[in-house]
C-alpha cells in the first residue's frame, strides 16, 4: 500500500476521513444521512433521471481537472486507474439516462450532498494518482479482473430491475441472478468495483473510499431489507441484505 508522508495536514485530513469511515455505517442505518433518494425519497425535486446523471458526471469532470498536470505524459498505471474511475462514472451516467426507470424525483440536497462526496474521492484518487505504482503487478490484475465482474454484475442487477418497471413504476420483489438471495446485489457488485480499483491504485486513499462504500451500502442494504419486508407481507425470509448467506 502506499501511504502519504505523514505531515500535520495529512495527520488531521485523514483522521477525519477516519472518522467518516466509521460514522457513516450508524448514521445511513438510522436514516440519518440524508441520502434521501430511491425508496427512501421525501417531497420534491428535480426528475430522478437528471438528478442522478448529474451527480454522477460532476466526479469525472473533478478527476479530469486532478489528474489535468499528469494526463497527458501519464503511465500505463495511471491511465488505468484514471479510466477506470471515468468508465464507472460514465456507466452510472448512461445507466441513470437510458436504464433506470426512476418512479419519483430526487431532491436537490440529496443530488449536491453525494455529487460532493463522490467528487471528492475522485478528486482525492485523482490526486493521489500522480505518484502511482511504478508497474502492475499480480494484484494489479487481480484488480483489473474485479473492476470488470464488477461492472458486469452490477450493471446485470440493474437491468433486472429495470425489466421489473416495464408496465408499471410500482415497486416489485425482484427475482433473478444473487436477487434470490440477497435484495442489494447491485452494491454487492458495487463494492467489487471499488476493490478493483483500490487494486489498481494501492493508495490508502483508494482503500479509505472502497470501506467508507463496504460500510455505506451494507448499512442502506440493511435498511432497504427492513423496508422490503415491512412492504411485502409474503417476502422471503431467507433473503439477506448484501452478502449472501451472511449479511
Ligand atoms: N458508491 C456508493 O456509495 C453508492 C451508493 C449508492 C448507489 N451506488 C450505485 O448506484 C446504483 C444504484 O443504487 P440505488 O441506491 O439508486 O439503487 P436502487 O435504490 O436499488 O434503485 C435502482 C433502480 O431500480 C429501481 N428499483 C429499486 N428497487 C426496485 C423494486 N423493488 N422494484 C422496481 N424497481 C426498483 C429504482 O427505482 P426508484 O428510484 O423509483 O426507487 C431505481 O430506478 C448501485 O447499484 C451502485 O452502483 C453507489
């Protein structure tokens, strides 16, 4: 791993990512996050569509800008990682414009407050990127490898539920592929990306963002299962919320 020289600055910087990290399981769970979007929306906003593929893009034009110094003479690890982060941005935009069938708007706080926190840990990666890993290694491809079943799974789950919204926006219980036994595997596959790409960039910011995502999304998992239950009387019981068998 590689980790920051440790002055007063990044002393303090980090011990507060620290402090995110381990706040932000608790305070999503108790539906104090304010990440009012999806099953969890309240009151107005802009249509879902538009509030998701603008948070989603703002990210990719903070890397660009980060990473705007070392770009054009950047190494092969450094392109890798930089295109890495852009492809699943610029999927979430695509997905948000032409795959999801959103039933409600998202608010505008919500759409400012995650389109900062993501700008942030891509302008961090971006940041940190300048000093990248000399060559890839084994871990690299084993990131390479995790970036892509990422990709792939999530993007897999996010067409199954799109496919439940084809006649109606009423929520449904999602059937097919890891929804059989879990009801977030889409942030399952979520958090392979973001392993794949703390493999690709070895910084410790990388692994700060990739286990603020492992606390974030299996805390929002956890509560959208209580939600599923309290909505569908007949709702499996055997279904977990993120990991399978386990979580
Ligand atoms: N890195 C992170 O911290 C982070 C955090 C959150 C999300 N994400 C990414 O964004 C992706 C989507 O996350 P999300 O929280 O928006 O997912 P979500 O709440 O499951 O929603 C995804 C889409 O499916 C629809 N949907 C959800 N459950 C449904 C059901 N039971 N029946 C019919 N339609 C349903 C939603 O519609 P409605 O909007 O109408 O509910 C929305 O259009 C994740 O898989 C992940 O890739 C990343």
């Amino acid at each position: 791993m590689i980790f920051p020289e440790w002055t007063t600055f990044n002393l303090v910087f980090y011990g507060f990512c620290l402090i995110l990290v381990l706040g932000i399981g608790p305070v999503e769970y108790f539906g104090m996050s304010m990440m009012n979007y999806s099953k969890f929306r309240k009151g107005t906003g802009l249509p879902g569509w538009v509030g998701m593929a603008f948070l989603y893009f703002v990210p990719i034009v903070v890397l660009t800008i980060a990473g705007w110094s070392y770009l054009l003479n950047a190494t092969f690890v450094q392109w890798a990682v930089y295109l890495a982060v852009v492809l699943h941005f610029m999927k979430r935009v695509l997905e948000s414009l032409f795959l999801h069938r959103y039933s409600g708007p998202i608010d505008w706080s919500t759409t400012v407050l995650i389109a900062c926190v993501y700008s942030l840990a891509s302008g961090m990666l971006g940041f940190v990127n300048r000093e990248p890993l000399p060559a890839p290694d084994l871990w690299f491809s084993v990131g390479v490898f995790l970036f892509v079943v990422g990709v792939a799974g999530n993007f897999y789950h996010h067409k199954l539920l799109a496919d439940l919204r084809k006649n109606s926006l009423e929520y449904f219980i999602p059937k097919g592929g890891l929804f059989e036994y879990v009801v977030c595997p889409h942030y399952l596959f979520e958090i392979l990306i973001w392993l794949g790409i703390a493999l690709l960039s070895r910084h410790l910011v990388a692994f700060i963002i990739l286990f603020f995502i492992v606390f974030y999304l299996s805390a929002r998992a956890l509560r959208v299962l209580k939600w599923y239950h309290e909505k569908f009387k007949d709702f499996p019981k055997d279904r977990k919320a993120i990991l399978p068998f386990v979580l």
